[in-house]
C-alpha cells in the first residue's frame, strides 16, 4: 500500500487546477491508475472550468506506454504513444532530465535520477551595472541559454513602470551571457527505495547515482537483522550507507524505516552514516 497509497490525496489537491501531473510507474501501472479512478464516481466534472489532467507513463525495461486521463472526460484513458523506446530516460529538456532504473524488490520496482543540465545563475550587481530591471524576461534568457541559441539572438529586456507602459530593449544574447551571466554545474539527486540488496541491485544503484549531490535512500533495517531484510526485499542501514560511499554521493537523506525501530530512528542513521564515512565495511 506505501507505493501507491498518497495518489487519492494527489489527485483531490489537484481537481479543477488548470494543470497536469506526469506520473511513471512499473509494468501494470496503468491497471493500478485506472482501477484507483474506477473507484470514484464522476458524474460531475464535466462542468468543472478547468480540465486538470493526468500524463501516466507505463515503463518497461525496453519500451513505454503513454496514457492520459482528462477530468472533464471522466478520467476516461486515451492512448497517446502505443510504444516509445526507453533507454533510461524518463524525462528530458533543455533543463533537466530523469533516469529511471529497475531494481528488484520481488516486483519491478525504478529508482529515480533528477539531473539538472546546468545552472544559469544571474549576477545581480552586474545587472544593475546595465541598468537593467529583474522581471520575467530573466526566464527568457535562460532558457534561450539552456537551448543552446545563437550568441547573436537578440533578447528583448523590458518593463513595466507603475501601471505606466514601461519600456524595452533589445541585447545580444552573447552579451548578456559576458555580463550578467554566470554557469555553474547542475545539481544531480538520486532516489532510492524498496530494493532487495544483491549484486545485481548494487550496481544499478551505484552507476544510477554516481555522483550524485544528494541521494536519497531506505534504511529500513539495522544490518543485525539483514535476514529480515533479505525476506522483506529491503536494504539494511549498513547497506545503504555502503552503496551511497561508492556511488561517490556528497550527501544521502535516510528514510523508509521499518516501523520495529520507533523511537530508535538514531540507530539507524548512525549505522548508515558509519559505512557512508567509511568506518565500517
């Protein structure tokens, strides 16, 4: 029930919003969607104003299928891509991409990479150096950033003053870059749970989230009871913390312990941050 029990709450939050929720899931997920809609009655969304949507992604090991369900249609599914390749990408675009990776939990279960391309930071001294204003046309400028234009693309910088029509400019996109610009590295995050620990697991693991700036991970048990982990096809602390230090993680966030050790969460994240630091094998 843990994998699949806050999506009722999700979809409440989000009915009659002018949005959408893209959501990925193992081999069955759309049976588990649909049997979890199919279980409310919907005779009243079509007169909602807004047609909130779901974009349900199926994933198997060589290829995905894509559903979405519209509120105003009664969560009806419509067939998007009956069969799109997967390679290990989720998600990708100009500022980010997700990897998934099946791991073995008795059923099929991914873990998650978010990696940001890079970061396109402004430098605020610089900006007011140019006399010019912060606004919108800042989003403008890193995405064309992101993607790559041309350093001779002009960027249209303008404002608005009070409820005056403000006024505008237009600056090479090489020269905004020069001046008010600054990259840096993206961030790269790894999420991991519900994995049984073997071999197999373990290098998927760690090649997922080599690297990683911060990596989140289960510690449902203490490795004194690895046997019940093995059973439950769940990691030890120990184990987690070892797998996070090959992966070269700069930080790991513990979580997903079992419910045996309330009130001891400490000794878990102690055994964890033991092997993470190297001071057990």
């Amino acid at each position: 029930m843990d994998h699949f029990i806050g999506f009722d709450y999700l979809l409440r939050v989000c009915l009659g919003r002018d949005c959408h929720i893209s959501i990925f899931g193992p081999p069955g997920f759309h049976r588990q969607i649909e049997n979890k809609i199919n279980a409310y009655t919907w005779n009243l969304v079509e007169n909602y104003t807004n047609d909130f949507a779901l974009h349900v992604t199926e994933v198997h090991p060589e290829h995905k299928l894509l559903r979405t369900y519209h509120c105003r249609k009664a969560f009806e599914p419509e067939i998007q891509d009956a069969n799109e390749n997967f390679s290990g990408t989720l998600v990708e675009n100009s500022s980010f991409a997700v990897k998934g990776e099946f791991l073995d939990h008795k059923i099929p279960c991914l873990a998650y990479r978010f990696e940001e391309k890079s970061r396109v930071n402004i430098k605020k001294n610089a900006l007011l150096e140019m006399g010019l204003p912060v606004g919108a046309w800042l989003m403008d400028l890193k995405d064309r950033i992101l993607r790559g234009d041309p350093d001779d693309t002009p960027v249209r910088v303008w404002w608005k003053e009070g409820k005056q029509e403000g006024g505008e400019r237009f600056i090479p996109l090489g020269e905004l870059k020069a001046t008010i610009v600054k990259m840096t590295p993206g961030q790269k995050i790894a999420y991991i749970t519900d994995a049984v620990y073997n071999e197999d697991n373990a290098r998927k693991i760690v090649e997922l989230a080599y690297g990683s700036d911060l990596m989140f991970i289960e510690a449902m048990f203490l490795h004194e009871d690895a046997d019940k982990a093995a059973e439950k096809h769940h990691l030890t602390a120990r184990q987690a913390g070892a797998l996070a230090r090959r992966a070269g993680a700069k930080r790991i966030s513990l979580f997903h312990f079992s419910p045996k050790y309330k009130g001891a969460g400490d000794l878990l994240v102690e055994e964890a941050m033991a092997a993470f630091n190297g001071r057990e094998s």
